[in-house]
C-alpha cells in the first residue's frame, strides 16, 4: 500500500519532469568512511567536521565526527525512549528533533551539554536553517518555518510539485536559497523554493545506494550536508557503509 502511495504521490509526478522542474544527474567526487550502524536522520557540515544525529530508541544520539574516517569526536546519546530525527546548527546551539515525542533539544554545539528544550506540535522528521528560521519537515509535504528562540512556527508551505504535493519530505538541508529535501525511500532529493514550495527541480541519486553496502532493509538515502565554505555538496543514508560528496550535473 505504501509503495502505491508513493508511485501516485512521487513517482508519478516525476515521470512529468520532462514538463515540469529540470531533472539533475550526479556524479561521485569523494568516497568516505560511514558508520553502517548509524540510522543517519540529521546530517550538517559545520567548521570543518561532520555532524550526524541518529535514529531508533537505544541508539539515538549527535554526534561530531572527522569527515575523512569517520572518527568520533564529541558524542550524546539520547535517552532510550526518544528517537533522534533532523539536527542544525544555530550560532552556538545545534537542536535535535525527536520523531513522535514532540521534544526538540538544544545543546551548545562546542560540548555537547543540552542547554534547553522546545515543543514540536508534528512529528519531526528533518531540520535545516535559512539563517532566520529553522525549517521543519515532519513527514508530510508541509515545511514549517520556527523561530530558533521559542520553537514556535512562523509561517508553512506545502511542497508541490507540477501542482501536486509530495509527502514523506525527510531529511533536509538549505544551499543558495533552496531547501533541499530527501523523499523518504526514494532516490530522489527535491530543490524547493522555500517561498512558495514549489519544487524547482530533482536531484536524481539512483544508483548511489548500489555503490555501497547497506546495512537493513530500511537503508534508505537520507542525509544531505553543504559546506558552504568550499562548496562541496555531502550524501549518505541510513545503514550506509559509505559517505559521498557529489556533484551535481546538468541536465
Ligand atoms: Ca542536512
């Protein structure tokens, strides 16, 4: 049933894309270390390293890892009964969403100590920053703008693409003025305007999953990271062996 739903809700859209957003292909510029255990759910590049939160009750946490072999620097594991979604980073802060407890927490981003804890309404899924607001997916089409003080939202758009919404938004990360989002159980990652969500175009990623071992049946791409300082673009998934940067080709 959930496979029908997203051949009518995802795939069918993008079989238009000839009509509709441009459609990007990809090509491998760097391969990296991954751990395949990790139930990667937030991913960012921050002043040189690599920040991941996890997924699944027991083994959720936030971690700071060194990009070239994965090597664990700071690491919080979350408590057991809370399943770690998206991460950001705001000035000192990184906030970490949890899944269906509607608790997002805030640690200082240098040691990891939690400094507060905010209310999320929807389920969270990814997290991203326009360096306003944090943006909020939370599995359904719909991106929620939140103040980073109080957590509560500003303002939503729903995410169309040829005029139909897309749900299962996941993972998220914002480059040059878009949002970008990983759909959950797909290859495909939408490039959204984030003032009218429309997608302006898709980054195809079929055939990344195949150039790495998965670790579960649920190993899925999920995890975009930017690094705005050198331009490289990051991809992963949960269960993944593997880490890539990327670069992004014209159609
Ligand atoms: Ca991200």
């Amino acid at each position: 049933m959930r496979i029908l739903f997203l051949v009518l809700c995802v795939l069918a859209p993008l079989a238009y894309a000839q009509q509709g957003p441009v459609r990007y292909g990809y090509r491998v510029v760097n391969t990296y270390p991954h751990d395949i255990t990790a139930f990667t759910q937030g991913l960012f590049y921050h002043e040189g390293f690599l920040f991941e939160g996890t997924g699944k009750r027991g083994l959720s946490k936030l971690s700071k890892l060194n990009l070239e072999d994965a090597s664990e620097l700071l690491t919080k594991s979350l408590s057991q009964r809370y399943f770690g979604e998206g991460i950001e980073v705001v000035d000192d802060k990184i906030y970490q969403l949890t899944w269906q407890s509607h608790m997002v927490f805030v640690y200082d981003k240098h040691s990891f100590d939690q400094l507060e804890t905010h209310y999320n309404a929807t389920e969270g899924w990814g997290l991203a920053y326009n360096g306003e607001h944090l943006i909020l997916s939370d599995g359904s089409a719909r991106l929620q703008f939140m103040d980073p003080e109080t957590f509560a939202p500003v303002r939503s758009v729903d995410v169309t693409l040829n005029g139909s919404a897309i749900p299962n938004l996941n993972e998220l990360e914002y480059i040059n003025g878009e949002v970008w989002a990983n759909v959950w159980q797909t290859d495909f990652i939408l490039r959204i305007d984030p003032a009218t969500g429309r997608v302006n175009s898709v980054v195809d990623l079929t055939g990344l999953s195949a150039m790495t071992e998965l670790g579960s049946s649920e190993a899925v791409l999920n995890g975009i990271a930017w690094d705005a300082d050198t331009e490289r673009l990051f991809v992963t998934g949960k269960h993944w062996a593997h880490l890539f940067e990327i670069e992004v080709l014209g159609p």
